[in-house]
C-alpha cells in the first residue's frame, strides 16, 4: 500500500485551480466541499444502464456474474440457449452488441422531453465492457461491439441540448465479479481473456493495490477526457483498502471542477465517504425526513432489472411523479434509470413513461426545480419508508390524495397533493396556529379557475377544483401576506 500512495498523492497536484480551494486527498480537507447549486436545482437526471448485458436480455444486468454460477436460473439457462459457459462465454455475447440503431441526439432529446436536467450513462459495469474509449483496456465499446465511444457520443449530444453530463463507474466490483466461472471448466479460467474476467477473486479478499490503482488510473481517464460533472460509484468502493483511493479521487476531481470553474459531484452509498464531502446515494428507496445535505434516490422505470430485458415491468409515471415530489420536499435528487435494447432503442413503454412525466414537468415544473425544502416536508395518513433504507420502495405501497408535501422557491410556498383529491385538502402545518404565515393567494397551476379555501387555527382547508387537467399529483400555489 505505501509503495502506492506517492502515486495516488501526486494525482492530486496535476491540476492547476485558480479557485480558493484546493483539495488534499485528507477527509478534513474535503470536508471543505460544497455540493453545487446546479444539482440542489436540478432535482431530476436519467440514469442509463446499457451494456453486453442487453444482448441475452434476460433476468437482470447481473447475467454476466449469475450465468458461471452453478445451479442458478441463469446458469442453466445459458447451457441451455448456449451451450457450455467453456464453449459460449460472456465475452461472446460482444459482436452481438452492435447498437446500430444508437442515436446520441435522439436519446438526449426523450431526455430533455422528460424534463430532466442531467444523464448519468453507465461507463462500465461490473461486467468490465468499458462503453468508452480507454487506452487501459481493449475490451471497450470503440475497439469491439458497437465500435463507437458511446460515453463520448452522449457527453457531445448532451451539452448541445443543455443536459448537465455525468457518468458512472462500478469497476471496482469487477475484482470478484466473474468469480464464478472459475470453479469449473469455462473460458473464465482460459489465460486468453484473464485481462477481461480477471482478477475474478473472492468477494472477501481485499483488493491488491495493483488493482485499486488501475482503478483510480481509469476513473481519472473519464474525467479527463468527458469531463463529467457528476461521477457515481455503487456500493463496494467503501471497502477499508480503498479509503487513500477515495480520497485522492475526490480531490484530484474536485480540483478539476474547480479548474474547470463548474460545480461537480460524487455520489457514493453507505458509507464510502464522509457526510459532506460528496452526495449521498440511495438505491431504489428514499428518506423518511428531510436530510441536512443535498442527497440522491437512484431507482429504474424497469422493476426486475436495470438494463433491458424481455418482458420488463415497467412503473407507471403516476409511481415515479409522486416519487419525485416526496424526494424533492426532502431536500433530494432522482435519479432515473432506462435499459435501453443492445440494438440502441429504447424501448416504447419506457419513453412513455419519460414522456409523461415531462408533460406533468410542464405544467407543474416550477414546484419542483430550483427549489429547496420548507420547514416541514409534509403530512398526510400514508407512512413513510424507515430511514435512507436501500431497496425499501419494494415494500411501499404509494400515496394517496390525502398525502401533501411542500417545497419553497423565493418565499412562494408549493403545496403538492400525491394524487387528484375527490375531498377537501387539509393542511394542519398552515393553520393559522401554527403560525407559518398568513396565506393571500392560492393558484392551481395549470389552471384558471378560481381556488376556494379558508385558513384557520387547526388547518388550511382547499376545495378541489371543478376540473383537474392531470390524473397525477396536483399542486398549489402559495402566497403569503
């Protein structure tokens, strides 16, 4: 470990910064960073899992890994279809990924309809397939399947259409990832491709330096030649070994957000870093409270997978909208993922739901973007998950009318129902008692008519409209005397 840490220290220093904070690779001095003000305004980015996975569009993103595990649905599923995983590996499934119909533009406009304001495209998988030109590995997106550097495409077309680009990296789970295949005859063990399934070790052993070096030297290369302004890690970069690789990564791109005068984020899970010192992520699961630091849910349209597969179930924009509302009254980001197929479509049920999410943006956008949390997020019968559990939307159940929550944009305060209300909407947090002001106007965005309603000491009471323009939540328009 010692022999590396020169190396890992001397990344930090190859950027020149002008601003007044420069980065060491010290918890205490990345306790300095401030999330940008372009994230806590954004609220929404699309997640895109898409990789040689899309290709046997089957069971989970997790093919790869799952299909040299002996006696899972997967693995018998591919001697079945392909026959041994010694005569048809993972690595065959490459030339079939051509992604001919891949269209850069296209994916970033569905994205911009969607009201999003940021992309996060997966750089490489566990899998080890780098979507990227790399000059650390051959087995890349520009040399085999597609050939073309699809991170590079989509960081082009995203700037042209006004998206904020980040990407994510989930190389570090690569050490064990393939492991699988290694405990019986497959091309896992064959030494012509240790450079693409190696090092394939036990999830209990810690990784050599060796290989957390290679991990920073690639994370460096994304954020030298995409220049990302959000870079997401999943969960096993928290292991104790890569605590001097996490720092000197955070440092040496913070330094480089600052050279290049833009505000940029790490997001992490558990606890891979400090509180503060990058963005908190959730997996497929929210906060039950408001949290002090800007913070992130990252969940996907499909319910079985992350990248495509057949016969996918998709939620429905009404899920998703009410979602976004409860995260943002939070203080919180979404993060919504897409699997598009191998061929580079995506696919009709998900760009519907794209869609129809930004329609409701549309109308009721200025509740949700640009922002911040009011002094209660909000009320209603409907519990909430525990507290920043990971996968908790699994046992959710959803909101009802009943359920509001607030957001607040320059003293105008936003009361979002989480539905179309059949019955009075009831506010005991502005009730004249609770003394947060005395309200003078109330608008139904979207709409003319006249709202009627009446503030007193137990509670602010809304009759619905006559007519609602939306089957999803509604939102109020709050102005104080």
């Amino acid at each position: 470990m010692r022999k590396m840490l020169p190396l890992l220290l001397l990344l930090t220093g190859l950027v020149s910064v002008n601003a007044q904070t420069v980065y060491q690779p010290t918890w205490e001095s990345l306790k300095q960073y401030q999330c940008p003000e372009w994230f806590r305004d954004a609220k929404f980015g699309i997640f895109i899992h898409w990789g040689v996975y899309s290709v046997p569009a089957v069971y989970n993103e997790w093919y790869a890994r799952n299909m040299y595990v002996k006696d899972t649905d997967e693995f018998k599923y591919h001697i079945g279809k392909y026959g041994s995983q010694a005569k048809f590996g993972y690595k065959d499934f490459i030339p079939m990924f051509k992604a001919e119909k891949f269209n850069a533009d296209e994916w970033v406009s569905i994205f911009k309809r969607s009201g999003a304001k940021y992309i996060v495209p997966v750089a490489e998988h566990h899998d080890g397939f780098a979507m990227y030109n790399t000059a650390l590995s051959h087995w890349n997106a520009v040399e085999m399947g597609p050939k073309r550097d699809i991170i590079g495409e989509l960081s082009v077309a995203a700037r042209k259409q006004n998206l904020i680009f980040g990407l994510s990296s989930h190389r570090i789970e690569h050490w064990w990832f393939m492991n699988g295949g290694t405990r019986y005859d497959s091309d896992v063990r064959d030494p012509a491709f240790k450079d693409f399934y190696g090092p394939a070790r036990e999830e209990s052993d810690t990784p050599s330096p060796e290989y957390m070096n290679d991990w920073l030297l690639r994370n460096v290369e994304l954020v030298d030649k995409y220049n990302p302004q959000l870079f997401w890690f999943d969960w096993w970069i928290e292991q104790p070994a890569m605590d001097p690789y996490r720092k000197s990564f955070a440092a040496y791109y913070y330094n480089k957000g600052n050279a290049w005068n833009k505000g940029v984020v790490i997001n992490y899970k558990n606890n891979a870093y400090p509180e503060g010192t990058a963005v908190y992520d959730i997996e497929r699961g929210s906060s039950k409270a408001t949290r002090k630091f800007p913070w992130q849910t990252d969940t996907s349209i499909g319910k079985k997978s992350w990248g495509y597969i057949e016969g996918e179930e998709n939620k429905d924009a009404n899920e998703l909208i009410d979602a976004l509302i409860d995260i943002v009254s939070k203080n919180g980001n979404l993060l919504l993922n897409i699997g598009p197929r191998a061929d580079g479509t995506i696919t009709e049920g998900q760009q519907k739901v794209l869609l129809d999410m930004g329609q409701w943006l549309e109308v009721n956008g200025e509740a949700i973007f640009e922002t911040r949390p009011w002094k209660l997020s909000g009320e209603g019968p409907t519990e909430n998950p525990d507290e920043h559990v990971q996968f908790n939307e699994y046992a959710f159940k959803g909101y009802t009318p009943s359920d509001i929550r607030f957001t607040e944009k320059n003293g105008t305060l936003y009361l979002l129902v989480m539905g179309v209300p059949q019955k009075n909407i009831v506010a005991k947090a502005l009730g004249q008692a609770a003394k947060n002001g005395i309200v003078k106007t109330i608008e139904l965005l979207g709409s003319k008519e006249t709202v009627t309603w009446k503030q007193a000491d137990a509670a602010l009471t809304i009759v619905p409209a006559k007519t609602y323009g939306t089957t999803h939540a509604v939102v109020y328009r709050i102005q104080f005397r």
